[in-house]
C-alpha cells in the first residue's frame, strides 16, 4: 500500500471538511507587495486569532513570568508600617516689624520651601544625633541613616493647602514614630532659633546705623550754619516760604496757559473743517414729501394729472365693452396719450427734485458760512488770551529767579542734605524702637499632630501589588506572544490567500487523521475509509478545475510548490497525480525536489536512474519512470548526483521535458520550495502553471506573496492556490452512510 508522510498535527471530527473558494485556474486578482497589510494596527480579533495559534506557548511562558513577578514585588516591596505627623503652615505670614515690608508669599512657594526645610541635612543631621542619642537609632551608622531618611521621609498637602503630612515607612513602628517626633522638634526649634537670631541681627544692624547717620547730621548741620553766617541768609524759612509759594503761581500759570493753547488748537482745528467743507459741494437729499408737496402747487403737473385721470377712465370704459380687451384698435391712442402725460408728469418730477435740491444745498452753504465766522471770531479771541497767558507765565518765571538769587546753590544742596538725613535718622529710630517694643511673632509653621506608632502594616496593598504585577505580566506575556504569532502572519483560512496575497483558492484539503492522510488507497477501517473518502473527495474538486483548464487552454504540465519547506507540496503532488489517475487520466508524478527528494520514499521505488540522469544523458526518461500501485499513476525519481556537479540549468530542464512530451495526459512536477532556491524559478518557464500549496498556521502571507512576485516576474502562469489544513461542514453524516453502504 502507497502511503503519504504526516503533515498536519490536528484530528477533527470526521465529516468535517472545508469548502473551496470559488474561482477559475489562473484568474488571481493582482499581487500585493510583500506585507503590505501588515502596516495596520491589528484587530482585536486578529490578535485573539493569533493567541489561538500558540496560546500553549503563551501559557508556558506567562505561568513563571508572573509568578516571578509576584514574587520580585514581594521581596522588592515588603510589607510595612507607615507613621505620619501633621505640620500646619499658615498661608499668611505674621505681620511685624522684619515682615512688614516683605511681599506676602505664594502658597504653593512656602510649601515647597518648608519641605526641602526639614529635609535638609543641617536638621536630619542633628535629629540623627540626638535620636542616637536616645538609644533609637544604632551609633556609628549615621551616614546609613542620613541617606535612608533623604529618600525615605515624604511630604505631602493632601490634607489641604495648609497641612504637611510627613511620612515614614519601615519595619519598627515604635522607632518611626519616635524619629518623625524628633525631626519636627529638631525643626520648630531650629526655625524659633533663627527667627530670634534675626531679629537680633536686624537690631545690631539698625542701631550701628543710627549712630552712623547722628554723627553724619550733626556734620552738616554745623556746615549749614557756618553758610548761612558767610552769606547772609537771617531768615532761612521764610525765604524758603516765599520760593514755594512763587514755584507753585509759575505751576498754576503754566496749566492756565496749556489750557489755552489746547482750545486755541480746537478753535484752529474747526476752522479748518468748516473752510474745508465749504470747498465741497453738500451732500443733500429731497424727501418725497417735500416734492409731492411741490408738485400739488404746480398748476402744469396738476393740469396734467386730470388729464391723465381722463385718458385713465376712457381706456375703462372701452374696456369694458371691448370684445378683444387690449388688442381693441380704438385703445391704442388712448394707451400712448396715457403713456404720453405720464412722461410728462414724470418730467415735472424731476424737474422739481432739481430745483429743491439745489435749495438746500444753498441753504446748506449759508449755514457753514455763518459757523465759519463764528468759528473765526473764537480763534481771535483764544489766540489773544494765550498771547496774555504766555506772557504772565514769563513775569512769574522772572520772579521766581529773583527770589534764587541771593542764596547760592551750595546752600540749597546743604539745606537738603540736612533734611535728608534727619528723615533717615528718624525713620532708623522708629524702627528700632519698634523691634525693642514688639513682642516674639506667632510660628507660622506649628506642630498640629504629633506621630503615634502606626497598627497596621501594608501586607494587604502589598498582596494587592503582588497579585497586580503577576496578572500583568501575565495578560503582557499573552499579548506579546499574540502580536508576535500576528506578526508572522501565518494563513489560518482560504479568505486570508485571497485578500492578503491576491491569489484564487482553487481547492481545500481539509484536516483528516494521519492514517487516512498517509494512504493514496481506500484504508482498513470504516471510519478511516470515511476520512479517506472526505479526502479524496477534496482533492477531486482541484481536480476538476484542472481538467477544465486543460480542455480550455491545453494545461497538462503543472507544477506544484510553496514558499518554503514543510507546507505540503509533496503530500499535495500525490493525492492530485492519485485523483488524475482515478479520473482516467495518465499521469507521471516527476520527482524535481533535486536538492531533497521523496517522492521514491513514498511510493517505495529505488532513486535511480531519475532527473539527474537524464539531464547528464546516462538515460531516457522511457527508461526512468516507474508505475505505481495506482492504476495510469507513474513516478519519476530525482536520480543520483551532485547538484554542483549536474547544476539545473535551462537547457538541463529543456531535455527531460522534450523526452516527457506525448507521453502522458498531466504531468505533475513536485519543485523545492520558490524562496530559499532557485530550482522552481528554473523550472516553472518550462511548465503550463504553477499551483501553491499552503498550509494552515504554516504558510505566511509575505512569504507567499513574495514567492508568487517571483515567479510572476519571470511570466510563469499561477494557477492559484490549494489550502491545506481547512475546516468545515461539508459532507455529513448522510454521506458517510452513502459511502459505506456502497462499499
């Protein structure tokens, strides 16, 4: 018995079969570039697709993954305690002599300050020394503990803008709240302490400079004496009287003369518009009152209206006894009459709305000549009264020169240097009487809770965090290992052939067991005869296609490969040559898988003489085929030989094929794969078409559609293609009867 390698892992039930795509040999639809489609984002569906085809890989992996996971946050994220003290932060400052003058703070700025405050290493320091101290913390690590509080001790405002929440974890409660209490303390004293050294510091500061400026004004007051002796100044204020009160008329008559000078500009500025507008005609519009109003005075338009009313109520009444309306000749003459008096009237419409208009532009004009003399008067008179200002401002200014001329320029600079310093001085002094005076300011940050030792540790958020890591790696690894498996795009159905690599599905051979799958013969065994039978029926129907095709264009030679290895090209190549066979076709099955052959393994025939033989001249192909067990079936092997020493060439292929011709109805060549050599692209010139074999879950749709581009780009026809590994309900339980009962 002939029997056929395994090539496909899966046993579906028996009468399941997939059906085939419709479609005619060699009508494929155009190729698409090699993963064209793999530019777009994949499906849900695709993904799940994919998980489907490798979801015991997914499961091999994801299991330790996430256990591993769970175990690494457990050991990296133990369980703990967290103690926590509370701090309040006014939001405004306390107001006092030092603040006073100090722009309040932003919140948000005061928050941040606080924090990097308490976590400098001035007081984490000393907390850890006194906290060593105690007998908290062990001596001799302080470093250790510096760096574990620096990222250990946290702060946070989600209490509220003005509540600083500190927060310790670590395995000893009693110890963290014992460290958190010490820091805070270390803290408030620290800021108490230096809000007192700078207060202190300010007092130095200012009584230093109060006795600076005493002895600095008692310098220039005896200087400012000594002057007024040398030039005669007996009554220094009243001088001084008398200079403001001149300086503030020379203020007051300057404002006087600005306000003068602006009116004279809008009185010149009005001029100009009114001279302006009487060198432009005006802009008037006769309302149709005024002119109806005119044309009911004018005798001509009133002679003409009762004229009009009369050629009016004439066309009436010969209307009304007209037998043919307004064609009536009689009508005519009194139509252009009427026609006639209404241009008239029309006319003397016009005529009126002229005379009317040029009226009120008149009118118009008498009305801005008289403004423009208005408007002329008031320059004169503005022009006079800033000629008058301008000169009280010059008699003013003159004045108060008078009155500088006497006191030198030393003896102003003296006198206000004197003034300035006793301004300084007291100002220093009021400061510091102040600050003597003034009470210690409220904290603006106060303790508001103190830490207690925490009860309850994290164990549950760590569980929690656990559990969240391994189903996370765990759903990661299953959707890594989904976008992978879609990423090799492997073909799960005939639609994907048609529409990811533009190929016609020409046949479906459908899942079977191994033992119907291996034998070309009906098996032992009504249930494996039943699958043998859904087999063969299968291939039947690529069968029939071909045999279409060799009526309509003379295909007889086909040749039959894949992209790759292992998608079963061979196994194809044997249920087809049988089908042929049963058909009462003569068929020779010819071995050209040079580089790996079997078709000799399979039908139990030695390897030579075969191919090789006949391309090197040691034989004929009469010489070389072999007759199967299958009725019209022959099998010529690969033969014996080097494939560098007996390359394929053109002219190789050439003569098997001239030795081959007449002598059989179908000839069907089993190639190496198209992608890794060249043998297919060789041989494929030489043959009527190309059928692919693609194996579910196996073939990829890039490799596919480059290895039909290839063979395309050198004219080789492409039949289409024959999905093996299908599902569907096709046959059923009625045929299976059928089958047994005519066996």
């Amino acid at each position: 018995m002939n029997t056929l390698p395994a090539r496909i892992e899966q046993n579906p039930r028996p009468g399941q079969a997939s059906q085939t795509v419709p479609g005619n040999i060699g009508s494929g639809s155009p190729i698409q570039p090699p993963g064209s489609p793999a530019s777009a984002p994949p499906s849900a569906w695709a993904m799940l697709n994919a998980l489907r085809r490798r979801w015991w890989l997914a499961l091999l992996l994801a299991i330790p993954a996430s256990a591993a996971a769970a175990a690494a946050v457990w050991f990296v994220y133990p369980p703990s305690y967290t103690a926590q003290t509370l701090l309040h932060l006014s939001a405004i400052p306390p107001r006092g002599v030092l603040t006073e003058s100090t722009p309040a703070s932003d919140i948000a700025a005061f928050q941040r300050t606080t924090l990097a405050s308490i976590k400098t290493r001035s007081v984490l320091t000393a907390a850890i020394h006194k906290l060593e101290a105690d007998g908290v913390l062990e001596p001799g690590k302080a470093a250790e503990n510096l760096a574990w509080l620096e990222k250990g001790l946290l702060g946070d405002f989600t209490q509220g803008p003005e509540v600083l929440r500190l927060t310790l974890k670590g395995q000893n409660p009693e110890e963290l709240a014992a460290i958190l209490n010490t820091i805070t303390s270390v803290y408030l004293d620290q800021v108490k302490k230096q809000d007192l050294e700078r207060r202190q510091a300010r007092f130095n500061q200012l009584q230093t400079s109060y006795q600076t400026h005493e002895a600095e004004l008692r310098i220039k007051q005896e200087q400012l004496r000594a002057l007024e002796k040398k030039i005669g100044v007996v009554d220094p204020q009243a001088m001084v009287l008398s200079q403001q009160t001149a300086q503030a008329a020379v203020t007051a008559a300057e404002l006087k003369l600005q306000e003068a000078q602006v009116a004279t500009k809008r009185a010149q500025l009005e001029v100009s518009n009114l001279r302006a507008r009487l060198t432009q005609k005006p802009r008037v519009k006769v309302s149709e009152e005024a002119i109806n109003e005119a044309l009911a005075k004018d005798a001509v338009a009133e002679r003409t209206r009762a004229q009009l009313s009369e050629v009016q109520d004439q066309i009436n009444e010969t209307l009304a006894v007209a037998a043919r309306g307004l064609k009536e000749p009689t009508l005519q003459p009194l139509i252009k009459q009427r026609e006639a008096l209404e241009a008239v009237l029309e006319s003397r419409r016009k005529e009126w709305e002229g005379r009317l208009e040029a009226q009120m532009q008149e009118k118009a004009l008498e009305e801005t000549q008289g403004k423009l003399r208005e408007a002329e008067q008031f320059l004169a008179l503005q022009e006079e009264s800033e000629k008058l200002q301008r000169e009280d401002v010059q008699e003013r200014k003159a004045a108060l020169a008078r009155l500088h001329e006497k006191p030198s320029a030393e003896w102003e600079s003296l006198r206000g240097e004197v003034a300035r310093a006793e301004t300084s001085l007291q100002r220093v002094g009021a400061e510091m009487q102040a600050l003597k005076m003034e009470p210690p300011l409220p904290a603006r940050v106060n303790l508001m809770e103190k830490a207690e030792p925490p009860q309850t540790n994290s164990r549950d958020k760590t569980l929690r965090l656990a559990g969240a890591a391994g189903v996370g790696v765990f759903g990661l690894v299953f959707l890594a290992v989904a976008f992978l498996e879609y990423r090799a795009r492997r073909i799960t159905s005939p639609e994907e052939v048609l529409q990811g690599v533009g190929m016609n599905v020409v046949g479906n051979v459908p899942l079977v067991p191994e033992v119907a799958r291996r034998n070309l013969v009906p098996p032992q065994g009504e249930r494996n005869r039943t699958w043998h039978t859904i087999l063969t029926e299968s291939v039947d129907a690529t069968r029939t296609l071909l045999l279409h095709a060799a009526q309509a264009d003379g295909t007889r030679v086909v040749m039959i490969s894949s992209a790759v290895a292992g998608e079963g090209k061979t196994s194809l190549t044997c249920q087809l040559g049988a089908s042929l066979a049963r058909a009462g076709q003569r068929t020779l099955i010819v071995d050209f898988d040079l580089r790996k052959p079997s078709l000799h393994e399979l039908f139990g025939l030695p390897l030579t003489p075969g191919i090789r033989e006949i391309m090197r001249g040691e034989a004929h192909a009469s010489e070389c085929w072999r007759a199967s067990r299958i009725e019209g079936l022959s099998v010529l092997p690969a033969g014996h030989g080097d494939h560098f020493r007996s390359p394929l060439t053109q002219e190789a292929v050439q003569l098997v094929f001239e030795q081959l011709k007449g002598e059989f109805d179908f000839i069907l060549i089993d190639t190496s794969p198209v992608l890794p050599v060249a043998d297919a692209l060789v041989i494929g010139q030489h043959t009527d078409g190309v059928l692919f074999s693609v194996l579910r879950d196996v073939s990829r749709i890039p490799l596919v559609t480059a290895a039909s581009q290839r063979l395309e780009r050198l004219g080789v026809r492409l039949l289409g293609a024959v999905f093996v590994g299908a599902k569907g309900d096709v046959y059923g339980h009625s045929y299976q009867y059928t089958a047994s009962a005519a066996n």
